[in-house]
RNA sequence: GCCCAGGUGGUGGAAUUGGUAGACACGUUGGACUUAAAAUCCAAUGAUCAUUGCGGUCGUGCGGGUUCAAGUCCCGCCCUGGGUACCA
C-alpha cells in the first residue's frame, strides 16, 4: 500500500482516543515534567495555520521528554470568556455560552486532526462554573488579604483589625490607601459601615475611586494594558479617563517582588525588560514644600534629590487638588481656563502633543526646604497626575522636560552638576561634581543623593523612597460575558459570599446591553439578589482572571472538593516550559505571577513563580499576492463610453517592475529599454482593440481607451495563484468586473507580486490547517511548520515549501516498503555507514529539540533519509531507531510504521533511541586546505594524525607546490580534524 | 526619542559558536521514464569574468578594526520588525 496519511492518521488518532493514550497521572517514580501552552481563546474563526505553531512545537518536545523517561504534564483548555462572544451575542441575540462552546467545538476538531498529545480529562475552560467557582474563591481570599510589608506577603484581614483594635493604624506598615490616622479607640468607636470602609482601603481586592481608562465603544472600564495607544487592544475603540468607583487589585504591593524575582527566570531578556520596564521602579526621596503663605505642603518625588538646590520652579499637574487652594486672585482666571483646557482633552491628545508646551503660573510661591528662597508654582500638562503625587520639583538644568520648560516660558536655570553646557541643553546625566549647592558642593552626584537624602530626614524635610509606574490594576468589567465578583451589598458597602456558597453563576438576561439606568447587562437580572434582598456586585472580572491561575487547575483538574490539592502542586512544581505569543508580555504574564506570588503567601502552593522557562513562538504571517492594475482613462470630445465597461488591465509582476524602474533611474540597460518598449506596444495594442470594439458597441459616442502606465497593486486570493502564477480562468470567473480584464503576461504567465502581512481574512491570504492535514496529512503539517524556520521568529507562511516534507514522508514511506508497496525490512546487522547515519541524526535531533531548534532536526531526518536511500538501507534496527525518532514530529506514520514492525504498544511509550559515539568514528578526515584564508583544495588525512604529520603531508602535497609557488610558508596552522590554513 | 530583536542566494532558512558560507528544502532550468499527465528519479542552480579546459575574482546591510582565519569578536553607521512613550 502507498503511504496514504488519511486511512493512518485517521486510524491512530481512534487509537490514542480509545485507548487514553496520554492520560497523564499524578503519581508516578518518574521525574515530573510540565510543558504548556497559552490557551486560546476560542473564536469564530477557528485556527488558522499559524496557530498551531507553538502546539506543535510543545507537542514535540512534551513527546520527545516521555521518550526520554519523564512524566509529562501536557494539558490544554479554554480561555472561554471573553469580549468577541459577547459582542456576537449582542448583535445576535444568541447566548455568548452558546457561541463559546460551538467555538469550543470547532477548536476541538481542529486540534485533534493535527495529533497533539493533550490529556484531554483535564481540559479547563474559565467559563465552566466548576472552575470559575476557584476564580471566585481566589478573589474572597485577596479580598479578605491585606499586604504586611515587614513580613514581605499577604496577610489575613482579621490580622489587621485586631492590630486596629490594639493601636489603631498609625504604626501598621502595610500596603494601603488609607489617609487618616486613626487611634484604637477610635476604631472601636466606629459602626461597621466606617470599619468596613476603612479595610476596602487595605485589602488586595478592593473598591475604590479611581481614575479608569473607560471606553465606551466597549462599555466598560479597561486595564492599562488593554490600552494601546489610547485605544481599546480589543476593537479599537477610543478610551478616556475617568473617575469611577471600581473594584481593583492591589497588584502594587507585589511589585518589588515581580521585579526582583523576574532576574533568575529562563525567560527572554526581552520580555523580562517589558515587564521591568512596565513595572519601572525608581528610586529617589520624596521631598516636601511649604508654600508661603498656604498651610499646605507639596510633596514631590524626585530621583535627583542631589540636585535640590537646581530647582527654580515648581509643576503641579493641572487635575492636582492643590491647584484651586493655592492660585492667586490674579491668576484665577487663567488657570481655571488651563485646567478645563487639559482636562477636556483626551490622553491621546495629550500624548500627540508631546513637543507642545504649554502651563499656566498660579501666582503661589514655594519655599525652598534648605534655602527658604521663593520658589514659583506653575502648572503643566506635562506632570502627571496618575504618577508620584502629581507634582515635580523642576530643575531646568538637569531634566530635558524642565529645561524645555523653563526656556518656553523664560525661568532661570541653575547649573548644580558640573559637566555640561546648561547654555546649549539640560545635562541630565548622573554624574560630576556638584556646584552651587551648598553643603553638597563639591560632592559626586552619588554620593551627593546620599547626602542630600540623609540632611532631608534630619531636617524632616524629606526621605528617601523608591517608587513604581505599575499602577494597581482594575479589576471591574462592565460586561456580562465574565465571572461574576462574589460580592454583594449591604448599605452600600461590599460583602463577600462565604465559600460554601460558590459558585455565584451568572444569571439569565433578556439582552447582553447595560440597563436603561446605565447598569452593566447584570443588572438585567432583577430577581438575582443575594438571600434575595441584597444587590450582587454588577460588574464581572476582566478576560484575564481565569487565565491567571489555569496552569494550577491543569494538575488536578478533576478535583470537586478543593482548588487543587497539595500533592498534586507539589508533584508538578513549576511549569517547566511555556510556550506563547509575545503579546501577553506586560498582561497575562505579569498577573499570572501576581496571583502565584498571591497563592504562595497564603500557603496554596509552595512555588513563587508560575514558569521557569518562557517561549514566545514567533507569528506566522500570511503572504498575499498582488496584481497590478494600469489606470485607465477615456478620452473623449463628446460623449464617453461607459467606463464601467472598459476592461482593466493589469500586468505581471516583472512588467510591473520595469514601469517602476523606468521612473526611478535615468537610463535603462539596452535589453531592458527593448522590453519596456514592446510592453507599450501591447498596451497600446490593448487600447486600440478595446477602442475598435467600443466605436462598433456604440456608434453615437466618440473616445479612446486609454491605459497609463501608473499601477495600483490589488489583492488577490492566494486560493487562486500557485508559485506566483495566477489562474487567469478562476480570476476571471471571481467576479463580473474581472470577467473581461485584459492582462500583459511575462512568458504566457500571469505573475503576481507578493507581500508579507498580518494572515487575516481582510487580505484573502489566511491558510487553513484543514485543508493542509485533508491533501498532505497532520505528520507533514507538523513537519513543515517546524521545518519553516526557528521557532521565536517570524516569518511567512508559503504554502509551496511543504512538497518538501511531504516528498520526505513518502521516501521514509519507501524505506520499509517494496516496489509492490509491502511492507518489507532486512534483519541482520546494520553496515556501519547505515550506523554512522543513523547515529549522527539521533545525536544532532536530540540537541536540537533540547534547545527547541525544531527546524534543523527536521533537516537532519531528511538528511539521513536520503543516505538511507543512497544505501537502499532496510535494515529492521535502523528502521526501527529512526522510527522512534521521529514519532515526536510525525507520530501517525510513527504509529504505522512502528506497528508493521511488530509492536503491538504505541510508540510513543518507547524510549528515545541511544545514541553510541563509537559509531561516528572515522578513520579519515578530509582536510580543507586554505592559503592565506581561501581554500584551495581538499587533502584527505588519518584522522588520528600528529599535527606535525599533517602539516608535512600537506606541504608535500602536489597541489601545494602549485600555491606556494616556489616560496617557503611564514606559518601553517593545524587544526586537527578541522581545517589547515598555510600562510605564505 | 529610548529599550529590545533582526539584516546571509529568486524564496524559507543552515553554518559544530572564530575554522570549507549557502546544509536541508522551495522555485527555476535541462534530462530520464510515460501515448500523455501525475508520481518518481537524475543533473545544474550566489554573482561575475573567462572558457577548449584548468580556473580566477567578488560575496553574509554599510564603513573601519582585531586575527593565520570573521556571517560569527570589537568600534562607528544604515535599514526592518516589536515594545514603550512627558514616570520627575
């Protein structure tokens, strides 16, 4: 029988199901290994080919590690809630559950044709109840934590009021946004609702308000980090700033921690300097600022605390409270007039005007802390609210933004660090010796923040602090499609459900639309009431909750009484590779290790950090093709043809090309100037024809067809070109205005340009993996997609390199089967060339597929079965051996292979092959012999020969009297085994 | 602007980490088999000069440098892709 992948792969892929091939267990001698996949998110469209990119490449390596004798944990699931469904089910009416799990389906089927070794039992889906009663719990526990920063972790709430109850909160360090001191008594003097109110401002999950990116295409608040741009990553909606009362997570309390921990991770450095740039700690003192005439301080916070004496001048953001408070009659006017302006203005707006500066002067004046001297308060746009305390001490001299500043609005500069040309522009680097500074004259900028910082606490003007960009993270979404925060309300102030009483499972509702009041959709469910009196929380959590501790679930799936149990966190530990897209960098990546940070402080797991080891696949791209289409024009006295019924043209790619040229360089090569004027001449042909037909279609019009030679590139649907050729038959038949089109070809053929992008269905070049497993099969899919380049690179997608693999498939098929197509191996011992191929190949896939260099091991399987062939080698040990190694890229024709071999187990519980170094020996070595750098020639040589020998038989060699011409050589340099290089 | 990643044939990409640049494939061209096609197999394929042949020269984004030897290391640029954006 040929090789004929449906009737195989179809077969194993029962098999494996049936027989619950890779059930994993969670208890086993053996070590653990934890390799996982991001989960997707189902949507609508299903996979495209460059989806399973990084599952294929997991799947190897998870078979490959069980080959090698390892328990693998290689789970897969859902990411089931989410926007896209939600928006379905808004226009459609269909209930986003509905949609989710047909999606789901669709998925399902997909991933299966393609042969992944998932343990399909412990399949989550975040939008399952049964887990999202976990996410729920989790969120009762960070509710119920409060962050206690001399011990460095999350602490129970009931901790804390009891400290409250002893000595009030003045002496408690911890991570808070309460601003009142208040004494024990006090505190006991409250009634409940105080209390409680209090404590929303110490616990990790909290209910605050607080300034959120609210976007109203998506009627719902979002995360910094679903914000790009200052629109929504999801849809593209404008996004503004506003204050609401929202639920967030005290992710800032974890910040040092995220930062810290990130250092020892196998993950990229790249990634590792998105999320320390994201988290972006800085250090410095925050400093305060008496201001005349005005009880109130300004504090700052300022990483140059050497430079003190450099401030001429201080900026309050325009949003600052302070501003109204301290603003003279005089210039009340003017700044009320600012404020409005800037807050009128959108984020985008504000970051689109960087370059523009632009602030109003109050009027006030602040003391310096050392010198007392006046110092004037301005405000700007460019200070920040949101950072610090909204405020800055400015010191043109030494910061670009307040130089720019202070020379737009004429303040004086104070030079403090010398080095620079204050002159010319700032000098902002941290290094020189301070200059008009008083006690810190003289003084290195280093040693200058120490000084400065140790004064100011003396002085109780200041101390030092360190600060971060991360803000806490919002955890509110006025949406339905979500889990629903277990909270409900009594006199306005949050509760949460006990834990016996979860799942809160999303109620029914008549449309997926916020209320009429304004309500998100939850607020539908009239009848959805806690005990049936109190109103439940109506906002949901956002997409990336359930995805933050999923790779937990995956080690006790199946677990009803618990999250997941001890034993089984302990056994599988850490993920030990994760594999995903670069896109979850500052999102999913920094909450997952927030939540894990979480669980560990609370004593769930023994583990800080959720993977050792990151991959970020790279993205396939599409490549679509391109037709070039000549402008037309008619030309006409009186009345015109149609121009609808012109028939465009188009030319070929190199056509194209040659128009293009033509315009750019002055002179074309002769060759190229008789093409250029013989494709005019099929133009001008084209228009006369066209023209002849026209004046007998309509005799009563006048005009001229016309072709320029101006061209707009048109996509085209790559289902319609092979190799760049188009199939000018199905191009004319893809729609009425094509029908007629006229084409100036190279050789008889159309063909078309190309162009890498994003694969989307916009530009007719999105690839279907189905399609590819129905002609080829999954085993050349999963080659070929490894085979396309190294993994964390992007790269396109060219559907024509995959007869490459396929042609493999069949002459490894060839190996063990005759010219009659039986299955057919020779026993006895293999010949030591069939050895040495075989060897080299176990030697260099098992690298390779350690350092995940996918794409070279499938070079080396080609390599070896085309010296298997050469050796018309079937011998059974070598068919077998290679067999085994490549189960783990191609596992169906594994199977059969394996099975025609006798086996009656699946393969994929055989171990990997054992490579033996005696078989790679060689007697000879064929020396490269270079002449000053350039190789000349090939001298072959024992292998085990002396250096010495070597140099002389080189010399004496034949052809080295040719190069050395006479001369003795300066040098000769032996490398054994490697290279000879004489330098004359 | 700043921080990463990357520039190698017509294309995707190899290169034992300083040692034969272009493995392996795609594509192209020519050939074999066939009534024909498919499939399969064989050969050529970086550029250029020369050609009867041997062959020569150039060549890993650009310009320098280190070295017997550089795609690989160092210095200075250019370009592409990604991230980020007044963070005090």
């Amino acid at each position: 029988m040929d090789y004929n992948h449906k009737i195989i792969e179809e077969k194993w892929q029962k098999f494996w199901k049936d027989n619950k091939t890779y059930k994993t267990t969670n208890e086993s001698d053996k070590e653990k290994f934890y390799v996982l996949d991001m989960f997707p998110y189902p949507s609508g469209a299903g996979l495209h080919v460059g989806h399973p990119l990084g599952y294929i490449a997991s799947d190897i390596y998870s078979r490959f590690k069980k080959q090698k004798g390892f328990n693998v944990l290689h789970p897969m699931g859902y990411d089931s809630f989410g926007l896209p469904a939600e928006q379905y089910a808004i226009q459609t009416g269909q209930h986003p559950a509905l949609t989710t799990e047909e999606n789901i389906a669709t998925y399902r089927r997909q991933l299966d044709q393609i042969g992944f070794s998932y343990d399909w039992d412990r399949e989550v889906r975040t939008s399952d109840p049964n887990y999202y009663k976990w996410t729920q719990w989790i969120f009762i526990e960070l509710f119920n934590s409060y962050y206690d920063i001399e011990k460095d972790k999350a602490v129970s709430i009931d901790k804390l009021i009891i400290i409250f109850e002893k000595k009030g909160n003045e002496f408690v360090n911890a991570c808070h946004s309460q601003e009142e001191i208040f004494t024990a008594s006090e505190w006991s003097a409250m009634n409940e609702k105080d209390q409680r109110e209090i404590l929303l401002n110490y616990r990790l999950a909290y209910l605050a308000d607080t300034m959120v990116n609210w976007c109203p295409g998506l009627g719902t608040v979002l995360a910094n980090e679903e914000v790009k741009e200052g629109k929504s990553e999801r849809g593209d909606f404008p996004v503004e700033r506003k204050l609401m009362r929202q639920w967030s997570l005290r992710i800032t309390a974890y910040a040092d921690r995220l930062l810290k921990d990130l250092d020892p991770l196998d993950w990229t450095d790249a990634l590792k300097e998105m999320q320390r740039h994201w988290i972006g700690r800085s250090q410095g003192a925050s400093v305060k600022f008496k201001i005349d005439g005005n009880d109130n301080l300004i504090e700052v916070f300022t990483t140059r605390p050497d430079t003190i004496f450099g401030v001429t001048f201080m900026v309050l953001a325009p949003e600052n409270e302070l501003v109204d408070e301290i603003t003279t009659a005089d210039c009340k006017e003017k700044v009320a007039a600012y404020v409005k302006r800037s807050s009128a203005r959108s984020e985008r707006e504000r970051m689109a005007e960087v370059k523009n500066i632009s602030g109003e002067f109050t009027g006030a004046y602040a003391l310096h802390p050392f010198s007392g001297e006046q110092i004037p308060i301005w405000i700007g746009d460019y200070v920040l609210a949101s950072y610090g305390t909204g405020a800055v001490m400015s010191v043109p001299a030494h910061d670009s933004r307040d130089y720019a500043f202070a020379k737009h609005f004429v303040i004086p500069i104070v030079e403090v660090v010398a080095g620079g040309n204050i002159e010319e522009e700032s000098y902002d680097a941290k290094s020189g010796k301070l200059i008009n500074s008083d006690f810190l004259n003289g003084l290195e900028v280093k040693k200058a923040m120490k000084t400065a910082i140790y004064k100011m606490e003396e002085e109780g003007i200041g101390k030092g602090e360190i600060n971060f960009r991360l803000r806490d993270a919002i955890f509110g979404r006025q949406r339905y499609w979500g889990e629903p925060i277990p909270v409900y309300f009594k006199d306005d102030i949050p509760y949460v459900l006990e834990k016996s009483e979860l799942p809160l499972e999303l109620p029914e509702i008549d449309k997926y639309l916020p209320t009429e009041a304004g309500d998100p959709p939850l607020g539908r469910a009239t009848e959805w009431k806690y005990k049936g009196e109190y109103s439940y929380e109506l906002s949901t959590m956002p997409g990336w909750a359930g995805s933050s501790w999923y790779f937990l679930r995956y080690m006790d799936a199946e677990n009803n009484n618990d999250i997941f149990s001890d034993d089984a966190t302990n056994y599988w530990g850490n993920v030990d590779l994760y594999l995903g897209g670069a896109e979850h960098a500052t999102g999913h990546l920094l909450y997952v290790r927030f939540w894990t940070k979480f669980l560990y402080d609370i004593g769930k797991i023994s583990i800080t950090e959720p993977a050792k080891k990151l991959v970020n696949q790279g993205m396939i791209q599409g490549r679509s093709s391109l037709m070039y289409r000549a402008t037309m024009h008619i030309w006409s006295k009186g009345d015109a043809y149609p121009p609808s019924e012109v028939p465009p043209l188009f030319v070929s790619n190199d056509v194209y090309k040659l128009f293009m040229e033509s315009n750019k360089v002055e002179r074309l090569s002769k060759d190229d100037e008789d093409r250029l004027s013989s494709y005019k001449d099929e133009i001008r042909d084209l228009e006369q024809e066209s023209t002849t037909k026209f004046r007998s279609l309509y005799p009563n019009k006048s005009g001229e067809v016309r072709y320029g030679t101006s061209f707009t590139p048109i996509r085209v649907p790559i289902a319609i070109v092979k190799n760049d050729v188009l199939d000018i038959n199905a191009f004319q038949n893809s729609g009425p205005e094509n029908k007629s089109a006229r084409f100036i070809l190279e050789d008889g053929k159309y063909i078309c340009g190309s162009e890498v992008e994003k694969m989307s269905k916009r530009w007719g070049n999105v690839v279907n993996p189905d399609d590819l497993c129905e002609r080829y099969g999954a085993d050349t899919l999963r080659l070929y997609e490894m085979f396309l380049g190294p993994l964390e690179q992007h790269k396109p997608w060219d559907t024509n390199g995959i007869e490459g693999v396929s042609k493999f498939l069949r002459k490894y098929w060839r190996l063990c089967h005759n010219a009659d197509g039986e299955f057919e191996v020779s026993d006895g011992e293999p010949t030591s060339k069939e050895l040495k191929s075989l060897h080299k190949t176990i030697k260099k896939v098992e690298q390779d597929i350690e350092k995940l260099s996918f794409n070279t091991s499938v070079s080396a399987f080609m390599i070896c079965v085309n010296e298997l062939s050469e050796l018309k080698c079937n011998n059974r040990t070598i068919i077998s051996d290679f067999t085994k190694l490549l189960s783990s890229y191609a596992p169906h024709i594994a199977e059969e292979v394996w099975n025609l071999l006798g086996n009656t187990e699946s393969i994929s519980i055989a171990d990997f092959p054992a490579f033996d170094e005696a078989n790679l020996t060689e007697d000879n070595f064929e020396y490269p012999v270079s002449f000053n750098g350039k190789t000349r020639f090939k001298l072959e040589l024992p292998s085990n020969m002396s250096k010495d020998d070597v140099e002389k038989s080189v010399l004496e060699s034949e052809e080295s009297a040719k190069w050395l011409d006479g001369k003795t050589p300066k040098k000769v340099i032996v490398v054994p085994n490697r290279i000879v290089n004489v330098v004359v």
